[in-house]
C-alpha cells in the first residue's frame, strides 16, 4: 500500500514564522553514523514486558530500564505493558501495550527535533518546541503540547489534550484544539474536529508522576550523584558478606531507589521483609519503602496497598482492607521526623493527588481516612492551619501543603509550607 504523508503543524507556530507548508518537513531518515553514537532517549519507566532491535543488529533483545536508545532502534511494548521515554531535550513519550516505534534522526526533519517514527499502536507525548513525530500516515510538528496518536496502516487519530493543532493532508486540513479530536483516513481529508469530554483522562494509562507538578522528591541517603554511587558500592560488597542481614538489605535496596534502581530496591525490600517477617515495626517499615518505589514504578494500586499495610489493616466484611482506628491516631514524634504511619498516610496522600482528589489527600495528611463511598467531607481552611502549626512530620507537612494548595485552601497551604520551612533540612 502506497501511504501519503500527513502533516501535522501547531497553528500557534504560523504566528512565529513558522510554516506548515509541503516543506516543513522532510522524508524520514533511518539515521546518521554521527547520531547512532549519541543516545537520543533512555527508558525512564518500564511496567511489563518490552523489546528492542537495534538498528545495528539483527536480534531482538528484552528492553530494560535506563537503556540508551540510539537513531534507527525500534522499541516494542508487548501485551499489559507500559513505558515511558525520556529525550534529551526532555520531551516525554509514553508507549501504551501493543505498540511500536522507531527512535528518528535529531536532523531528519530539517533543523526541527525528529523524535520517533510510530509503527503502530498508541502513544501519549508531552512534546518540546520543535519536536517532531511520524506515522505511516502523518507527521506532526509542534511548538510544544500534550497529544495523544493513535496509528494504524491507513488511520492516524489526533487527540489535543493541550494546545492546537494544525492538521492536514494534500486532501483537506483542520485546526484541532485542546480537548478535540480529529481523524486523517487514507485518501480523505482530516475529519472536522470533535469535542471530546476529559480529554486528559483519555491517556489515564499513563500513570505520570511529574514532579513538575507534584513537588515531591523521595530519597533515602542522598540526591548527591557521586555520594549514592559510592555508598552504592560499599552496600553491595556489605550485602555480599551478611545475605541473610534483613537490614543490611533494606539499607541496600534504599541506595538502590536513589540510584533511581526500582525494581532492584523493590527486589531487595522483599527479601528483607522475608528475612525479618516477625518483626511488625520491620514490616511497617519495609511496606512504607515498597509503597515508595511501587510509586515509582507507576503501579498505584499496589502502592496503596503496601501504604495500607504499613498503617495496620483488618479484614473488613466485603473482604477488602479496613484501616484500624489505631492506625490513624497521630503517634508521639521528635520534630522533623518521620515515622512509617506518617509516611504511609503521606503516600496515600499523594495516591489521592495524584487521582486530581485534593479533599480525599487533606483527609490523609490529617489522620482520618476518606470514606469509599458518597462525597469527601469538606476540611475547612482554619482547622486545617491549626492542624499544620501542631504536626512536625515533613512528610505530612510537604503533602498537607499541596493538597491544600490543589484544593484551594491557601491559609492551610500556607501554614503547612512555613512549619516545614522551619524544619531542619535533610536535604543534602
């Protein structure tokens, strides 16, 4: 099948010089001897199973977390399977199960930053200015937005979650705005655009933990690079001596999370929650820490269990989990620090903002767990100020102060941020 070639331009880039003419994009090159030796992304998160074929090699590998990706790599995701990728420039594009792309040449689309060729499947992306993306049946250049593609052979699906989009074949071209959608067929012109409801939750797939967003920064040793590949080696050989050292274990897997090393400090939480199963304050200790890096691993479901077990938990009558009153009653603490119960209800906390529920995250960060059913009660902004002035865990302060700030409630966000100013910082 001959394919002709779409072309898709922000609209917002005609008011800077730009141009969505015929020539505003060049054909797609496989790649170049000078790029292949630059990576151009790595794998920043990885839920699944996925592959990769190099463009210098014949054989089809496992894709692993933090992998380089080189021009001309075809990365694939398989059944159940999510992935993000992270480009230098530090554009985000996110691989739904069952999809296929190709990483472009940065120069393959005359001066503009050529990311990756979308051989099928579906993909969300935050894009930069001047980035560029390809189907079999499209191409869009952007000035910087948040899309989602869908491409078949014959079909590519324009989703705008952000921003506009000029869209358009040799057949027809529409402008596609925030929460629109538009369809460009084989042979026809771009369908007119649709409003769509929750465009953003159309990509609820892609779990995101943007800090640009949600300010939050978990470590356990250091964010000092030099300092966690250090300790990182001592750890490892410590661990190598006394394997059946439960704490030795979790000290490991703590460097190993701010190594930004997921799945291994997962591992190694495991195996000292093993090694340690009859110690409980151990356990409410390791489920904070699997909590933390299941988080990470945007796998949010089970974060929140793991934070639920770090709090205590029955059985309830429909067979699900029940928090212990016990559970939420604040514990006796120095000032400045953190315990796991604080920890955890910090952790359910930003589960709830991260589900966009900042009233359900202040009933977290205050000890009382949102009920499953109705509406969240509303806290109101003097109670909440009051709360912040007594709490000296940062962790629920950090989170208290967000999710006042989501809801709204800028005394409470206030007063919260200051007693955490107060604090003595761990960061280092």
């Amino acid at each position: 099948m001959k394919f002709q070639t779409l072309r898709i331009c922000l609209s917002a880039s005609l008011l800077l010089g730009g141009t969505c003419g015929p020539h505003a994009f060049a054909a797609p090159k496989t790649g170049v001897a000078s790029s292949r030796q630059t990576p151009l992304a790595t794998v920043q998160t990885l839920l699944g199973a996925a592959t990769i074929r190099s463009a210098n090699a014949n054989a089809v590998q496992a894709l692993r977390l933090r992998r380089a990706l080189y021009v001309g790599d075809i990365v694939a995701t398989g059944a159940k399977t999510k992935l993000t990728l992270l480009f230098q420039d530090g554009a985000q594009v996110r691989l739904r199960e069952n999809t296929a792309v190709q990483i472009q040449s940065p120069s393959a689309a005359r001066g503009q930053a050529n990311l990756l060729r979308v051989l099928g499947g579906e993909i969300w992306a935050r894009l930069r200015p001047g980035n560029v993306l390809e189907t079999r049946t499209a191409a869009l250049g952007v000035l910087g937005t948040e899309i989602r593609l869908a491409a078949t052979d014959d079909t590519s699906t324009l989703t705008v979650i952000e921003g506009a989009v000029d869209f358009h074949n040799n057949f027809g071209a529409v402008t596609v705005s925030a929460s629109q959608q538009s369809v460009a067929r084989q042979g026809q012109a771009p369908t007119q655009p649709l409003a769509i409801e929750n465009a953003g939750f159309t990509v609820s797939w892609s779990f995101d933990l943007d800090r640009a967003v949600l300010p939050r920064e978990q470590f356990y040793v250091s964010l000092n690079r030099q300092t966690v590949e250090s300790e990182l080696q001592k750890r490892r050989t410590l661990a190598a001596r006394e394997p059946r050292d439960a704490n030795i274990k979790r000290d490991l897997g703590d460097v190993l999370f701010d190594a930004r090393n997921f799945e291994d400090a997962l591992l190694q939480y495991t195996e000292a929650e093993t090694l340690a199963s009859n110690d409980p304050n151990f356990q409410n200790e390791l489920q904070v820490r699997r909590g933390n890096v299941l988080l990470e691993l945007q796998r949010p479901d089970d974060a929140r269990a793991a934070f639920a077990l770090a709090l205590g938990t029955l059985p309830s009558q429909n067979g699900g989990a029940q928090l212990t009153t016990a559970a939420l009653e604040p514990l006796a603490t120095t000032t400045g620090a953190n315990t796991p119960q604080d920890e955890a209800r910090a952790g359910l906390a930003w589960l709830e903002l991260f589900n966009n529920r900042p009233q359900a995250a202040l009933k977290w960060a205050d000890g009382v767990a949102p009920s499953s059913g109705g509406a969240t009660p509303v806290i109101h902004d003097t109670a909440l100020a009051k709360e912040a002035t007594t709490t000296t865990s940062p962790e629920l302060l950090l989170a208290r102060g967000v999710s006042a700030l989501r809801a709204g409630q800028n005394e409470a966000a206030t007063e919260s941020l200051r007693s955490l100013s107060q604090m003595p910082s761990r960061w280092r």
